[in-house]
C-alpha cells in the first residue's frame, strides 16, 4: 500500500488551528454544513478510497461536533491510509473530545513518531496529559515544546496553562507575560485589537492568573492592591486598543 504522509498542518499550533476552525464553522449554518455531509457522504459511496471526500466530511463532522462521526471517519481514512499524519492527529482530537485519552495520545505519539517536532501534536499531547490528570507528563511536554520553539508565544501560554493546574502560579504568570511579550513584537505600532487576537488571548489569561493570585492574598492588602494595580493596567491597555471593555471585565 502506498504510504501517506501529510505535510504539517499548515496552522502550527492547536491554538490556532482551534480558533481559524471556530471561524470556519461560524462562516455555515449547522443545516448548511449538514448538507455538505449529505453531498460528501454520495461522493464517498461513488469514490470510496477519495481521501479529500472523507476529510472534507470528517470536517463538518467536528464542525457540527458529531465526534463519533468524525472518529469514524478519521479511521476510515486511517484503514486506507495508515501513515497519513493530518488523519493521526485530527482523530487524536476528536478521541480527546470523546475522552478517550489513551487512544488519543496513542494517535498523537504515532504523529511524533513520523515528525518528532509536530508542534501541533506535541500541543495536543500537552492538553491532552492535563485533560487526563498526568500533569508531570503534561510539563514535560510542556518543556520540551518552549525548547524546540523558543521564540513562539503560543508554546508559552500553554506551558503557563500546566503550570497552573499544578498550581505554579508565579511560573505561570511569568510564562504568559513571556508570550505577551514575544506577540507583542508581531503587532504594528498602535495596532488596533479584536478580542479574538492572540495578543487580547494571552493578556486577558494573565488577567485571570492575577485574578486568582488576589483570591490566594487572602486579604493582605498592600499585596492586593499592587495585583489589582496589574489588573486595572492590562484591562486599560486592551480598552485603548479596540478591545470592547465589557470582554476585559
């Protein structure tokens, strides 16, 4: 059988792929992409090996988030493609949607197999340890993926993610100002935000982390009152470039 193998996913990490497919699946009604299943599904039956077909499907299908569906369907890719990595990864996805984390990380371990350095399925194996309690194995990832991409703000945020749920705080506010920074270089001078903008993301999660910082001050107030200083500056900062302040509260 032929071998497969995907480039790398043209979105380098999870969370961007997550969000450009959010605002794909807002550009269709759920009855327009219930229609698209219906035409995908006839041009499978006439084509059954079409790897396009059956991707394009499994993609409404996450968009309509019929996961089942959608695990079906990677497989069927997967029972005909075997090595075909975007199949690997995107059912490593819906697997962990559906819970199964040991198949998913098995899905994303066999990505990384075929491409050691697949940001976005070192990404998923990330999330993936923390949506499965192995926070130890989730920081290891975590580590490993700031090493290989040390100037990537996204690899940051999501190390500052682990290291809260494991309750770091303080290594998890110093790793999301780290990626405030690193996106910070990416904007034009006096760029106007949106509240979808990775920056606005990243800024808003530190907002939350100083949040939960005051909650743990438990009342002493000089230490209080220079967290909520941070707060105040950061929900400012965002009001004045675009962000509605009602999305900063």
């Amino acid at each position: 059988m032929k071998k497969i193998l995907s480039k790398k996913l043209p979105l380098g990490g999870l969370g961007g792929f997550l969000l450009a497919f959010s605002l794909s699946a807002n550009a269709q009604t759920p009855q327009q992409w219930q229609d698209s299943i219906s035409v995908l599904s006839k041009k499978i039956d006439q084509n059954p090996r079409s790897l396009e077909y059956r991707m394009r499907k499994a993609e409404c299908n996450i968009a309509l988030e019929q996961w089942q569906y959608a695990l079906d369907e990677y497989s069927n890719i997967l029972d005909l493609y075997p090595t075909h990595i975007g199949a690997l990864y995107f059912r490593a996805f819906v697997n962990n949607k559906l819970h199964r984390y040991s198949f998913a990380r098995a899905d994303y371990e066999q990505v990384l197999k075929y491409e050691p350095d697949h940001k976005s399925a070192l990404m998923g194996l990330v999330l993936n340890n923390v949506d499965d309690k192995k926070l130890p194995e989730a920081f290891d990832h975590a580590n490993h993926l700031v090493e290989l991409y040390k100037d990537d703000a996204e690899c940051y945020a999501l190390r500052a993610q682990v290291e809260e749920a494991m309750g770091g705080l303080s290594l998890a506010i110093d790793d999301i100002s780290s990626a405030i920074d690193l996106a910070a270089v990416k904007l034009a001078p006096n760029q106007r935000l949106s509240y979808a903008d990775a920056y606005t993301q990243y800024v808003l999660q530190r907002i939350a982390l100083y949040r939960k910082e005051m909650s743990q001050l438990n009342g002493k107030s000089k230490s209080d009152e220079g967290v909520l200083d941070k707060i105040q500056a950061d929900q400012a900062m965002l009001v004045s470039r675009g962000v509605p302040s009602r999305a900063v509260k």
